[in-house]
C-alpha cells in the first residue's frame, strides 16, 4: 500500500508540475503568419511589391519566453515570388531576434536577417496582439527590413504580416 500512495504522490506532484509549468518561465510558444511586402527603397529609388513581380513570405518560429517582457525568437520565413507566371521560392530567411515584451499585448523585435539569396542586414519589427484566445492569439506586425550585401545597394523595406501564435 505505502508503494501505492509514493507512486500516486509522485504522479500527482508530476501532473502539478506541468499544470503550473503553462504559468512559469521559461515557456516555448509557435506562431504561422504570411506577409506581403509594400515595397522597398534604395539609392535607385522605390520598388512595388505589385509592380513587374509579386513576392508574398510564410514566416514561422518559435519563442523562447524567459519572463513576461523579455524572449528570443526564431525565425524561418520562405518567400515565393511570382513573374512572368513563374513562382518559385525565391530565398528563404534565418531570422533569429530578442523580444521586448510591453503592456497591452505590444512586442518590438530586434532581428538579425540571413537570407539564402545572399542579402544580410536587421529587420525591427513592431507587433501588436489583436485577438488573444485561451489556446491561440492573433496578431499584426510592420517589420521594416534592413537588407545589405550580394552586391545589391542597401534597401530598406516595409509590409504587413499577419499571423497566429500558439
């Protein structure tokens, strides 16, 4: 019988621990989102996303929430790109950051960028929840990419992504 109730208690012990993990630090989310890009700017002047090609990107990462203002974030986020009826996953982007987490469901990233096209540079990106459910949040972003190098001029960007955090 003692073997019994040991063997109940560090069940439940376990269970609890668990239970209460879902309201400590630190604590792993996800998140699926798409973003369509305005366009960018360089020294050769402004590009449309809707212009002669149309780019549409599927970020998606995982958090690591270490308290309620701080995280890390890591992203990938595959673009495909449509011209002359031709899509194709132009790049894909490493794009790891630190999450500064503010009242109101209010979130600035701080990214580093690492694309496969060759280009390299920052994106900060300012997020807002807009929805927040039991299981699930929604939420809108305004990243403005930094991008640099491949022998291209330095641009800088902006667009609106949309996504879901879980």
């Amino acid at each position: 019988m003692k073997k019994i109730i040991a063997l109940l208690t560090i069940f439940i012990t376990a269970f609890n621990r668990n239970a209460n993990a879902q309201q400590t630090y630190p604590r792993i989310t996800g998140y699926f989102s798409v973003f369509n890009s305005v366009g960018s700017l360089n020294r050769n002047g402004f590009t449309s996303n809707f212009s002669d090609a149309y780019t549409v990107v599927f970020p998606f990462g995982m958090n690591i929430l270490k308290s309620d203002r701080f995280g890390i974030s890591f992203e990938l986020a595959p673009a495909i790109r449509t011209e002359n009826n031709i899509a194709k996953v132009s790049s894909v982007n490493f794009h790891p950051g630190a999450m500064f987490r503010f009242k109101h469901g209010f979130t600035f990233i701080g990214r580093m960028a690492f694309e496969t096209s060759g280009r390299f540079g920052v994106t900060p990106v300012f997020n807002q929840v807009i929805k927040k459910g039991k299981d699930a949040s929604m939420f809108i972003s305004v990243p403005f990419p930094v991008r640099f190098g491949n022998n291209l001029p330095t641009s800088i960007g902006t667009g609106l992504q949309v996504g879901v955090s879980f």
